[in-house]
C-alpha cells in the first residue's frame, strides 16, 4: 500500500496541474489518527473555488490508494503565502510558460492607487522588460503579462 502521505502529495492542482498541491505549498499534513487518514490543506486565498475540486481529488487518491476513511480539513491560519511554494514548483511553473512569483510582501502593504509595479521576467525568453495587461488572468491568483522581448503574453502568478 502506497503510504498516505505519498498518496496526498501526488494529487495536482485543478488550476495548475502541472504542480502537485505539495509543490504549491497548499498540502500542510497528512497524518493517521485511530485508521482514519486527516489532510490539511490551506487555500491560497479566501474563496479559492478550487478548494472543492482539492479535497475531492484528495479523497479520492486516498481511497485508490487504500485507506476507506479519509477526512481534508481546511486550515486558514497562518495563511497561504506564494513563498510557500517549492524550487521545484517554481521550475515547474517556468517550464510551463507562467512566471513564479517574486517574494511575497512583508508587513503593512500600503495603497497605490496606480497599476501594481512589479519586475517579472518572461518565463519564455527571460527578458525582464515585460509588462502587465491585466491584474487579472484566468484564475484569481494570476496576472496577464506581456514580453517586449519575444512579443508573446504569459501568465504571472501572483506574489501574495
């Protein structure tokens, strides 16, 4: 029998699936209490709509894997930080043509009334003379780039 903490690991993220949920630093703990498997896991933000899709693929994995009594709690202090996620979730990320994000803001973050600045470089050709197209992209953890250096658009995830 696969160990369940392998079983937990293995599942991707539905938005991000070329990252499995422990790359993306959402996957807290698995552990065993009394034949019972209990995961936590922590949103990357409030309302994160792929949090159902999360603990359904991870009862599932569980249970292909063996272990008939699986319960995924949802732990929301301290909250999700993109730092979280791996070297290998960022390789990951890059390979796949989005850009990891930067290191997430610390303390206060005071209000710009202006477009967010931020250097990202393109994850196609490297250039760090992007800019952005929109705060929002297909997921709510993610911007629209676009590279002055290879003209092609790309996605950036957000620092949080």
């Amino acid at each position: 029998m696969v160990s369940a903490l392998r079983a937990a690991e293995s599942v991707t993220d539905p938005e991000l699936p070329m990252l499995t949920l422990a790359d993306l630093g959402v996957l807290r703990e698995v552990s065993e209490e009394d034949g019972r498997v209990v995961v936590s896991i922590t949103p990357t933000y409030t309302g994160c709509p792929a949090m159902d899709t999360m603990r359904d693929d991870l009862v599932h994995a569980l249970e292909r894997a063996g272990y008939e009594d699986v319960e995924v709690r949802t732990v929301l202090r301290p909250a999700w930080s993109s730092d979280w996620i791996t070297d290998d979730g960022r390789r990951k990320l890059a390979k796949a043509g989005i850009a990891p994000p930067g290191a997430a803001p610390r303390g206060p973050i005071p209000l710009r009334l202006g477009p967010a600045v931020r250097r990202v470089t393109c994850p196609l050709c490297g250039s760090a003379d992007t800019v952005a197209v929109s705060e929002f992209g297909p997921t709510a953890c993610k911007a629209l780039r676009r590279c002055h250096g290879c003209h092609e658009t790309f996605e950036h995830v957000k620092e949080i």
